[in-house]
C-alpha cells in the first residue's frame, strides 16, 4: 500500500470506528460484533504505526471510547477511568508478551526473581464506578470517555449484590470502587424467554443488556432486569489504608461486603498467567457469566506506580483475550426443524464460522416473529452468538451489508412458515397467544418420533450410551423403532447390519440398552418428554408421588399439590397420561422395567431426609450442579426460592436477594465449607 492508499484507508476506518464507537457507547445498539470492531480498530492502530506522520489527536485509537448520553447528568471522574492493552493473540504467547514488557520497564535482568501477579476474569458489561462517602452509596457512573461519565446511581441502586452502605464501623471518608456491571446468562435467558413467549423483543447479548439497563432513563425497567457487579479496583480514596497489593485490595473490598468474584489468584511469573488462562479456558462454557477474556496486573501497587501509563493505558496490566463468542457469517439457507413436543423452528444455515471456540454451521431462529423482527433473510450478514452450553443463535442481521438486489435477483422473500409439517405433511397449527407453531401430527411424525427417541435416551433421561440422532434416524426411517418401548426389543442381527455399524458397536448398544433397565423414576418420568417436565420438575414428581401408578392417576388437585407444579405443568401432564397412544407405550415399557419405582432419593432416609436448601450465588469450588446433586443424594431437596419452608440457603460470593430473604426469615446461612461438614456429619436434626 502506498501513502496516498494509506492515508484513504485511514480515513475510511476511522470514520468506520466512530461510527461503530457512537452506535456502541451512546446507543448502546452495536451494529457489528467485537471481533470484527477489532479488526478495523487493530487495522487502523497497525496503520498508524506504519505511518506516524499520518497518525491525528482526533483518531479513535486515542481515546478511550464513549460518550455520554445528554440525559445523565455528567460526573468528572477525580481518578480517570482508564482503559487497558488488549492483547488479542489468544494463545500462551500474549501471557509471555506481558510477562517480558513488565521485566523490562522495570529494568529486570534474567536472574532477578519473577514478577509477582494478579490475574482475574475480564467480566464483559459495562464498567461502573460506584462512590461510597463514610460507608454510604452515594453516586455511581458510567466509565463515559474516561474523564466524564454519566451519573446513573438510581438504576445501579437496583443492582442487587451492591451493597448501599459498607460493612464497617469506620468508614473511609471516601471510596470508589471500580468494578463491572453485567447480567448473568441464566438471567438473560429467563427475560428472553418471557419476552419471546409474548412475541416482544429480546435482548441481543448478555452485555448489551447490562449497558441497556443501567442507560435506561426509567429506573423500573432497570429494577427488572436482574443484573450483578463484581468489583476489579478502586478509584478516589480518602482516609483509608491502602494494602500493599492489588490482590489484597480485593480481600479489603470483600471485607467491606462489596462482591468480588473468587475466580482469581496471585502468583509469581508468567507460568502463573499460563495457567489461569488455561484453566479459565477450560471452564468458560461452564461460568454463570460471559466473559471475553482473563485480565493479568502487576500485584504491587508500588511495582504498579512505577511502570505507570502509555496514554490511557496503564503499563501494568493486560487483557488477554479468548475467541471471540459472537461473530458475523452468512445466511445459506433457512429450513425448519421439528422439535420432540412438534414444535416448528426455524434454523439459519450458516456458512460453517468460529464462534466461542467452536465451528457453527446452524443457528437458531427460535420462532416465527422472531425471524421477522429480525427481518433474516438468506443472503444476508449476520451476527451469530455461540455462549455457554446454550444452542447457538442469530442475534442479529448487519443491514448495512445486505447484498443489492435488482429487478432481476430480487431480495430473498421474507421467512414464511410452511402450513404443513415438512416431515410428515400434517397442519402446522399456531394456537392463539402462543409464540410457536407445531405440528398437529403428535407421534405419528416421524421427526417428532425420532426426537422423543432421542430425549428418552439422552444422558439426563434412560442414558442409553451410543444412541445417537444418527442411529434413531436409520432405527425409524427402517421402521425397527416407533416409540421407545421398542428398543428394548431390538437383535443384535438387526443392529449390525445398520448403516456405520459393526458386531462391536452393535453389541455395545444392546448392552447400554440392557443397562438402562431400572432406572430410578425421576429419570424415567422425564425421559417420557412431558411437555413442560423438565428434570427438576420430573425429581419433583417422583418423590412426591413415589410410583408411576400414583403419578398416572392424579388428577389436578393432586398434581397441584406438588411443590412448583402449576396449572400449566398439571394440564401437560393430564394431557399426556390422557392419550391412549402413551398409556400402551408405558404398559410396553414396564413390562420391559425400563424403571423402579420409589422416590428419587426416598425421602424419610439419607442425613439431609426432609430438608430443603436453596443454593445462591457461585461457590469456591463445587458447581450448582455438584451441589445440588450432593445434597440430593443425602435425601435433600433444592428449592429454587427461599420460602418458609427453607431450611438452609447456602450462599456463596455475590449471593443476592435469597441471601438477604434468608436473613429476613431467620434461615440458617451456609457456606461452601459448612455444607460439605454438614455432609459429613450425622443426621441433621
Ligand atoms: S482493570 C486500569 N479488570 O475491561 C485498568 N478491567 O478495557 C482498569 N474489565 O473498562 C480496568 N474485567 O470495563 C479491569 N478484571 C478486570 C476487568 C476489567 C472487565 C473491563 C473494564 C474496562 C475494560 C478494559
């Protein structure tokens, strides 16, 4: 590229980022996903080095981004809110990069000792300053451009684990506490899911929705969206005793009741880097939250006031990034899929892209307004989120890059759902007041067929290893399999002579038949693919009713009086047990005692028998789902809401409003430490 190219090329990203900074930080509305941001923005930074004389103070390389909304009033930040060096090489070596800077701003030679560090999670939201004068919170603001933020203390005082006064007799005359505000996944897909259910819109990411909420001018709509913070600094401090390092200063603002995750440590050296960024790695799809990276600090705060600032980047920490979890593909195709309750969803065909560390190739559309309220056409540019353990979707189509179409290569048709199952040709009946379409052909589908096969099979279900989607798919299109009762009648002759099967595999699927006999009936109620049963509610129901029998007579006062089971729920499961079809395939499988009745895990015996305990917020080191299943396997049950009825909430960092209902209640409040001992003592009284 020659100068003059340069200098176009320049003019053009620039104008591209301001464009993409304005709708980001004011609008809160970005068109394009981080990672492609970041390319321009690196692009451009690249550039500017190549050709320093054409390098301008106005460029957006040199500032930090943002700026505030008219509607807040301002507030000047004492202590700049800065920004932080990303470096975007998502292997070991942007850890062994920060690792030789730090050494060699601060004039270490080889043989001097390692660098002691702090590494952390970099939480994706929005950054927050919240100002605590003599213990009380009287102010939070948004980062804005550093300097100037917005002051939006109403909306931040509907954040739920921040405290509104500090938990100390003596109190600094002041404190700013840094920190982000973000929304748990859990929580953004409990509001998407409501919203859909309604056919309104829906948030875009977990991210958008933290910065959407807290920029609302109307501090209800903040009130219900439920957003956390986790503190990673402070700002302005008057009268109080600074520690001596960044990993005490946390312990401190922990002290002070103020939520600091526990995902962090303190180490020497970049091997300490390494393996955080491992480890976090290897347990990101498993957090409750998004993050887009691990961020390193020199631990010393002195270490850190001697390596100072590179413009509004301090030279003593570093964001080291993961790949990226939203990134923009193209629409091949869109086609339906039909679920196991005969749900109708759209799906996009996508050209295959990388996204949260995996190849995509399909997203979710979820359902027909959705496709037009996104207006997703095939053809088209679109952003795909993969986060977490949740299915991929498309989160929204990049307009602006919509391919011009003429008279002759009109733009594709708008997404129209077909009216018949494209399985089995029956109606597709959308009722009224509900978002999706189904089919009207219950188990006669083969498609719903092969999915309810699947589920019954599935790990959570009769975990029948080996049984996979492309197995049932042969089992039903030969007609070997109609329901699931007939897997247990399978041969072995049969089985062998299916497509990419052998004697070996054949066998093992037999033999993983054979084992899924006499599965407990919590497993085996859910494995039925009740609609509205998941697995909480199935264990529920189990050890309410203790056999099937009992189960397959309620009728709905009795369903009713299960704990968590509401009219909807009960009206499922008398729809179920009502069809004649259902009733023979049960009859088929009991003879074949695919279960055992009994509760779940029969109350009246285990150490925990008859005591219920609601989880809240992250534990050190046990997951919600390890937890759950100790205190189960005990004989106790996990409620999701402290109620009356509560006997323990065990609350971990960041626990919220059941840690605070549990004290109104007067409930004994565990840690992760006091449940293992009660585990492990006698029978609890
Ligand atoms: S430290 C002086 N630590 O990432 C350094 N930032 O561009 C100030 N972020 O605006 C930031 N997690 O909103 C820091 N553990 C963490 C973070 C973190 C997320 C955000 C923060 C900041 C941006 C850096």
């Amino acid at each position: 590229m020659n100068r003059a190219d340069a200098e176009a090329r320049l003019q053009q990203l620039r104008a591209e980022i301001e464009d993409h900074n304005y709708n980001y930080y004011v609008l809160d509305n970005p068109v394009v996903p981080d990672a492609e941001y970041d390319r321009l923005f690196r692009e451009l930074q690249s550039l500017e080095q190549q050709y320093p004389e054409l390098a301008t103070p106005d460029s957006p390389t040199r500032r930090v981004g943002g700026r505030p909304l008219a509607a807040f009033a301002p507030v000047h930040h004492r202590v700049p809110m800065l920004s932080i060096r990303t470096e975007t090489d998502t292997t070991p070596a942007g850890a062994l990069a920060f690792d030789a800077r730090v050494r060699k701003e601060l004039g270490l030679s080889e043989a001097e000792p390692a660098v002691e560090y702090a590494a952390e999670l970099k939480f994706d939201g929005l950054a927050m300053s919240l100002r605590y004068e003599h213990g009380v919170l009287v102010q939070a603001a948004t980062r804005g451009d550093g300097e100037t933020g917005e002051e939006v203390t109403q909306n931040v005082r509907t954040v739920q684990t921040i405290p509104l006064r500090l938990n100390t007799a003596a109190p600094p005359a002041v404190l700013e506490v840094r920190g982000e505000v973000f929304m748990r996944r859990a929580d953004f897909e409990r509001y998407n899911e409501k919203q859909r259910a309604q056919s309104k819109p829906t948030l875009v990411n977990p991210r958008n929705a933290a910065a959407g909420s807290i920029r609302q001018l109307d501090p209800a709509i903040a009130a219900q969206r439920s957003l956390s913070f986790y503190c990673y600094g402070i700002g302005e401090v008057v009268g109080w005793y600074l520690p001596a390092s960044h990993g005490e200063v946390l312990d401190a603002l922990a002290a002070l009741g103020l939520p600091v995750s526990t995902e962090r440590v303190v180490g020497p050296g970049s091997a300490t880097l390494i393996a955080f960024h491992r480890d976090v790695a290897a347990r990101r799809d498993s957090l409750p939250f998004d993050i887009d990276g691990v961020v390193y600090k020199v631990n010393r705060l002195d270490l850190q006031r001697r390596l100072g600032f590179v413009a509004r980047e301090p030279r003593w920490a570093v964001a080291h990034k993961y790949p990226a979890q939203e990134e923009l593909t193209t629409v091949e195709a869109i086609e339906v899929q039909v679920g196991r309750t005969g749900a109708i969803t759209p799906v996009a065909r996508l050209k295959p892209v990388f996204v949260g560390g995996v190849t995509v190739t399909n997203a979710t559309l979820h359902n027909e307004d959705e496709v037009r309220r996104k207006d997703v056409r095939v053809g088209d540019t679109v952003i795909v989120r993969r986060a977490g353990d949740v299915i991929p979707e498309v989160v929204a189509v990049v307009l602006e890059r919509r391919p011009l179409r003429d008279l002759v290569t009109p733009l594709y048709p708008v997404f129209e759902l077909p009216k018949n199952c494209p399985e089995c040709g029956a109606p597709v009946l959308r009722l009224d007041g509900e978002a999706v379409a189904r089919c009207t052909n219950g188990l006669s589908c083969p498609a719903q067929r092969k999915q309810a096969i699947v589920h019954f099979a599935s790990r959570r279900a009769m975990a029948i290893e080996g049984l996979g989607e492309k197995l049932v798919d042969q089992l039903v299109d030969l007609g070997l399999v109609q329901t699931p009762a007939d897997l247990y009648g399978l041969k072995l002759e049969t089985l062998a002579d299916l497509e990419r099967m052998a004697q070996k595999s054949a066998a093992n699927l037999l033999a993983a038949i054979e084992t899924s006999r006499g599965r407990a009936l919590y497993r085996f109620i859910y494995a039925l693919g009740i609609r509205n049963v998941g697995e909480q509610t199935a264990k529920d129901l189990a050890r309410h009713f203790g056999a099937l029998d009992a189960l397959m007579a309620a009728d709905e006062a009795s369903l009713l009086q299960v704990d968590e089971v509401g009219s909807i729920v009960a009206e499922s499961i008398l729809a179920f047990f009502g069809e004649p079809h259902n009733r023979a395939v049960i009859e088929r499988l009991r003879v074949a005692g695919a279960w055992q009745d009994g509760a779940a895990r029969p109350t009246g015996s285990g150490r925990l028998a008859g005591k219920t305990f609601v989880l809240s917020g992250t534990l050190p080191t046990l997951t919600r789902d390890q937890a759950k299943e100790m205190i189960e396997s005990a004989g106790g049950k996990v409620a999701c809401s402290v109620s009356k009825k509560t006997d323990f909430v065990v609350a971990g960092s960041a626990p919220g409003s059941k840690f605070t209902k549990a004290l109104e209640f007067g409930i004994v409040v565990l840690d992760e430490e006091g449940l293992q001992a009660l585990l492990k003592l006698g029978r609890v009284i």
